[in-house]
C-alpha cells in the first residue's frame, strides 16, 4: 500500500502551532450573501518567534488529519515582519493573496512578491520570505510531505538582507 | 525512489487546459508597491464546456512539470455558473478566495460556500461547485496525485439541484 505523505505549513516549528488548532472547517464563516472586504483567512495563531522576525501569523487550513499528500495554511507578516533563513525537505509553494513582501533564495537576489505572485521554493533550497517595511502581507503556503524531514531553520535574516543591500 | 505524485487543477479534462499553459512564474505580477483590490489571481482561460454549466474560466499556478505532490489552479465561476458532477480519485481541496458560491456532496445537502472556507473533497466522492446564481464565486482547487486515475465526469447539475431544492 502507498505510503502517505502529510503535510505542514511552513514546517514543524510551525505546525506545532497550526496542525494542533483545529484546520478551518468546511462551513465556518460568518453568514453573509456576497463576498465582504478584508482578510480572506482568519489571522490564526502567533508563528513561533524562535523562527521568525517581526509579527507573523499562522492559520492552519488543510493538517496531518486529512491526509492529502499536501498541507495548507495562511501566514500573514506584519509589515517588516519575515521569517528566519530556511530550507523544506519536499519543497513549499507560496500563492501571495495579499500585499506585499519578499523572498530571497541563498545566493539569488532578493525579489518583490506581490499579490497573485506563486513561488515555487525548490526542495532544500535555503530561502527566507516576509512582508514589505510598510506593507503586510499573506500568502498561504501549501506544503507536502510532513513526513519527511522536517523544515530546517537557520539564522535571521540580517536587516541588510531584508533591505535586500549587497 | 519514491514515485512523485502529479497534480491536476479539476482533473484532467481542465488539465488538458491549465497545465498545457505556462503555470504563473514567480515574479510575474505588474510593478506596483502596494496591495491591490481585485481578484488576486489571473482570470485564465475557459474551462472545457463539456464539465460546466456557465461561464468558468481557470489560470494554472502549479502544474505537473512542477513535480509537486499536488497542483494547484484558481477557479472562477460566473454567477450561475458550476460544474458538473464529479469525483477525484484523490481528493481535492478548494480553499474559497472570492465571491459566494455553493457546494454539494451526493447524497448530502448543498452548502453555501463564502470567502475563507475550505472544502475538503473525499478521494472518490462524487461533488460539484460553483457561484451563487448573483454572485461570482473563486476558488484555488488544490488537487493531488495526478498520476491517480483521472477524475470522473458524470452529468450536469439541474436547476433543482443547484437551487437545493429537494
């Protein structure tokens, strides 16, 4: 039989945090008749400030317990907010649905993220990514196989990095 | 070595579509420096009218030369507009960016769907979805295992049905 493969947010650290909260159910917003203005997620919980700089969010949508080969959720930064230097193991896709922010890639320039941008973050490439000085940003970051290693931290990025000076 | 799992947006027949076209690179949004309002994602192309009722258009963002264990497309569904019923072999995940729309397991009653909900689609549970009869309704389908056995096509959905009548 084929081994499943789980899934996690932006990796372990986080998913302690996003997969233990319960995914967003399957009918749990608010009653309305047309789409409404703002957030499209809920914010979630604080991402762990061990691995991030500035304020992040998490919010868990797709965890452990439905068993699809990929994870979900939505991350929000906080303008100025991004996380540490990091690698996944089986690579993480990031769909920007709000704002604007950064990711940089080891050894790769520093580049704009802006709403409607998808990155496709390589499987062991160390990379950072977070929101703009001024500008807040959310993308929901679909990740697979949690059962692999889990995500390896590094350090913060430097505020020469974020700035994205050589 | 691990077999990878390919992915789909709705299944191969929109596949057929979305994947054929170039997935949206990673910094392919317009300059801007702030967020802007409208749809986060670019509309794409029809989807096939075979599957449809109305007017569907959907942009790939992560295909199957990706190489990820699930693909990903946005979806967008004109009032009225809905699919067909269907079932993936693997399940599908719709995380619901924009718009009102509705969604139906057999067997089980409709459910209207808003902006921040998530459907998790059982593997080989036959469903469909849409807009709102006045509200167009978006969402990003997040589809594993393309490698799976397509998915499966059945009838279109009454005017009965797609009013939830009994």
């Amino acid at each position: 039989m084929r081994k499943r493969h789980f899934c996690t947010v932006l990796g372990l650290q986080v998913l302690a945090t996003a997969a233990a909260l319960p995914s967003r159910g399957q009918t749990s917003s608010p009653p309305s008749t047309s789409s409404v203005p703002g957030p499209i997620f809920a914010k979630g919980q604080p991402a762990p400030a061990a691995n991030f700089t500035g304020q992040v969010w998490v919010q868990g949508l797709v965890g452990k317990e439905d068993q699809y080969p990929c994870g979900a959720g939505s991350v929000q930064f906080a303008p100025g907010a991004r996380s540490h230097w990091h690698q996944h193991p089986a690579g993480q896709i990031l769909l920007i649905v709000e704002g604007t922010g950064y990711y940089q890639e080891k050894g790769q320039a520093r580049r704009v993220l802006r709403k409607g941008d998808v990155i496709k973050a390589p499987a062991g490439v160390e990379h950072w990514h977070g929101a703009a000085p001024t500008t807040a940003m959310t993308h929901v970051a679909i990740t697979p196989d949690l059962e692999a290693v889990p995500v390896v931290w590094g350090r913060a990025v430097t505020q020469a990095e974020y700035l994205g000076k050589p």
